[in-house]
C-alpha cells in the first residue's frame, strides 16, 4: 500500500487507476462546500463520527436505486455515531436538493461543484461509498452500488 | 596522447555530463550516441592518464593526473546515468490526484485547480517522501531528488463550466481520462482541422446525455483558421456535442473563447483556458561522485597549472648568480 503511506498532514488522497478501494488506512481528504440548505459545511465537522461517505449525482441510475437504503441505515445507526454523507457531484443545489427531498432523504447532502471530493478519492464512476472512521481516517472505499446488507457490513467495524 | 588533447577531452566529458543537470529532459543523453562519444573521450583521457603515470609528461604530467581522475569520475557517472537512467517520463495527472513514486520512494501531489487557478496556470506539484519531507516544484522550475531531476511544464488544459438550458450546474466526466469526475480537460490527444494539428479532449455530461469533443485552439491557430465563429485574438475551444449514439446534435458545434459562455447543442459552456502543470522526471548523474569527480578535476587543474611547482636542486643551483 505505497499510497496509503503518503497522506501527511494536508490529507489529500487520490491515485490514478486504483479506484477508491486503494484509499484505505489514508486520512480522508476535506473540502468545504455548500449544503443543499446553503450551509458552508466538510467532512472534517463530522470528525467523532463513523461516516458513510456516499458520491452521487441525480443522472445516475444506481446513485438514485441506493438512496433509500442509504436513508434506512442512517435511521438505524445515527444512535450508534453513524453519519451518512451525501455528496453530489456537479449539480446545482435546486436539482440535487429537489431530489433529495423527493426522495425523502433526512441526512446532509453537500453540492460539490468543483467536484473536488471525486477526484480526490478516485472515484471511477458513481455511486462510489467510503467508510470514515471516528479519527478521520478511510476504512473502505466501495465502487458502485451498495444494499442495505452491503452498507451495514461496511459501517459495522468502525462502529464497534 | 598528447597533453592538450586529453585536456580537451577532460573538459568536454565534464561538459557533456553536466549538461544533464542543466537540460535533463533531453532525449539525446540516453542514446548510443551520447554513450560513445562519452566513452571516446575518456579513452582519450584515460590514453593520457596511463602516459603521464609513467612519467612521459613530467612533474605537470604527474599533477595532471587528479585533474584526469576527476573528468573520469565525472565520465563513468554521466556514463552511468545515460545508460542506466530510465528515459524521461512525463507524468500528466487530473487535479486533486496523488501519484506514487516508488523510484524516488515518494509522491507527487497534483494541485487541486478551479477556473481561475488554470487561468494563472502557476500552480505548483508538491512532492512528499516517506520521511514525511515536502518538497514543492514550481512551474517552470526545477529541483533535485538523489539521482533524479523533476520538472513542472504547464500543459494546456481548460476547466470546463457546463450548465442546462436553465442555468443549474451539470456533472462533467470523463469516462476516458485520468479521473472519472473532473471538469478539467488535459488534452491528451490531437486532432487535424483544415491542416492545423490542435489539442483535443471528450468529456460528458451524463445529466442531458451529451458527449462533448473539445478541440483547443490558440491565438494563432484560431487566426489562421476558418472556423466560424473562431475568435482570432483568444484562446478558444471548439466544441463537437454528441448524443449517446454518437451523432452530432442539432446546434452542437461551436465556439467558446477563453473566458466566454457559449450554448451549444442545449448545453451553456464556459471554458477557462490557461495551463496544468505536468510533472517530468528525468535520470541525471548521481550528485555525490558528479561533485568529487568536479573538485578533483578543478583541483587537479590548478594544481598543474596555477601552483607553483617545488624547484629541483638543479634549478635552484642554476638560479644562483654565478662567481666570476
């Protein structure tokens, strides 16, 4: 894991090739970005938290097929510390919030524009998941589409 | 071998291999060519080193031979380098991408870039080593690692802008480059229009189903060209949108100068074009016998020809005023 022994202190993690499965055991990179709400939020505020990192955009098929399973594991494992964060890559903030709200989602969902968050973890398609543990360091890194099994099977050693 | 020619060949050796650290990315040292000549002239300098330990060139001769040693230090080093050295590598990364290094056990950190920073195109490449040392290569500048010497070059690039009809922001991709979710395109590839060859680039915007060419043309290939619309005074991206089967929409070609927002084929598209910068790794001589082979030579060169040499008994005697 040559990688992995490389993301000092300005935490920014990436690789070409690799996909987000390489990022695991490396500080998990944070920018600062609008909410759908318009709230300036990151990553870095959820630190104490285990969050479950979850790239979409509204275009893809399987990111929109995931959410409610997303939804569901955040109402089971918020009481346990669980955070799941959800960040849209590229869309504006009325096309990802409508949806969001259409869809019935209660956890945060960031607008990266820039889509900063996607390059840095090496996303090579969307969905693309990672497990952040409470120290802010990436545990997993997934690509594609999760169930609900899946996603608790992820959460679970970083929530223990 | 004479003296004057194993001098010559002694500072053209050292000549030749310095000139690694000054123009490292030049193709030539790992050629054959670059071998032999540097293998010629340290059989010269060699030629000279074995006449002159026999004491064919006398005391300067003997002085000579730190000088000789140091230039063929110096040869075996470039020799070396030139031989052994892996060729240039150019390393061209989207921005926000870590790329590991294991030959410098290190890892270049490609800049994250917005608009305006591909505007100013002077971002810089951040190397970090294992020992947790930084170490930052400007554009344009260069700096050392052991044996190896890193360059920045700024490439062209452009950040693209792409929003719908309405004005709401669209997810850019890019399926084919360096990294799937980057609205920076790099220009990896070429195409020819009315015999100019540009830069080109494909992303797509998933959201309206579309796939963009963008063909990158400069100030002066954008004067030169017959393109309708080109602006002849800016940078400028020539933009080919595509549906999902690969056909050109209806409205889909046009142009978008640097800076400018343009609607093509149901997509408003706003290019902000200036440079990347792409990380090139070139094998120089190794720096510590580089140095001792330098000081010996300098050494050697004053010794023979700047110090005065120690008078025979003989001369001194024939320095003496005679009696009369």
């Amino acid at each position: 894991m040559l990688v992995g022994g490389y993301f000092g202190e300005r935490g920014q993690v990436a690789g070409p090739g690799g996909g987000p499965a390489m990022l695991a055991g490396a500080p998990a990179v944070s920018y600062s970005v609008k909410r759908v709400d318009g709230v300036v939020d990151s990553l870095d505020n959820y630190r104490g938290h285990v969050v479950l990192v979850n790239l979409w955009a509204t275009w893809c098929t399987p990111c929109r097929d995931e959410m409610p399973a997303l939804e569901n594991v955040y109402e089971r494992e918020r009481t346990r510390g669980l955070i799941v964060l959800g960040i849209d890559q590229g869309e504006s903030a009325t096309v990802a919030g409508a949806f969001a709200r259409h869809v019935g989602v209660h956890y945060p969902i960031l607008l990266d524009e820039e889509q900063r968050y996607g390059r840095a973890y090496a996303a090579i398609g969307l969905p693309t998941s990672l497990v952040v543990d409470r120290s802010g360091h990436i545990v997993r890194g997934i690509d594609g589409q999760l169930t609900l099994a899946q996603m608790r099977d992820a959460v679970e050693p970083a929530l223990r | 071998m004479t003296r004057s020619v194993a001098l010559v060949a002694a500072v053209g050796l050292a000549v030749a291999v310095f000139a690694q650290d000054f123009f490292p990315a030049w193709p030539g040292f790992h050629t054959w060519q670059y071998a032999g000549a540097a293998a010629i002239l340290m059989i010269a300098v060699a030629g000279y080193v074995g006449a002159a330990s026999k004491g064919k060139d006398g005391e300067r001769g003997y002085r000579l031979l730190l000088a000789m040693g140091g230039a063929l230090v110096i040869g075996m080093t470039g020799l070396a380098s030139g031989l052994l050295g892996a060729d240039t590598l150019t390393i061209a990364r989207a921005p926000g991408t870590v790329v590991p290094l294991p030959d410098l056990d290190a890892a270049a950190f490609f800049p994250n870039a917005d608009a305006p920073s591909i505007s100013q195109g002077d971002a810089e490449i951040l190397l970090r080593r294992r020992d947790g040392s930084t170490l930052s290569v400007p554009a344009h500048g260069r700096r050392f690692v052991g044996s190896f010497a890193l360059e920045v070059h700024p490439q062209t690039a452009a950040f693209i802008d792409a929003r719908d009809e309405r004005g709401d922001h669209l997810t850019v991709t890019q399926p084919t480059g360096t990294a799937f979710l980057s609205p920076v395109l790099l220009f990896p590839s070429s195409v020819q229009i009315q015999g100019q060859t540009l830069p080109a680039d494909t992303f797509a915007t998933p959201a309206v189903h579309r796939r963009v060419q963008a063909m990158y043309f400069s100030p002066t290939a954008g004067a030169s060209t017959r393109v309708h619309q080109m602006v002849g005074t800016r940078a400028a991206i020539l933009f080919a949108v595509d549906d999902e089967s690969g056909h050109l929409v209806n409205g889909g070609l046009g142009v978008a100068a640097d800076g400018s927002e343009a609607l093509i084929g149901g997509i408003q598209l706003r290019p902000a074009i200036g440079s990347y910068p792409a990380l090139v790794i070139s094998a120089v001589p190794a720096p510590l016998p580089l140095v001792i082979g330098g000081i010996g030579l300098l050494a050697g060169l004053v010794w023979a020809f700047a110090w005065p040499r120690a008078q025979t008994p003989s001369e001194l005697a024939s320095a003496l005023p005679r009696a009369t």
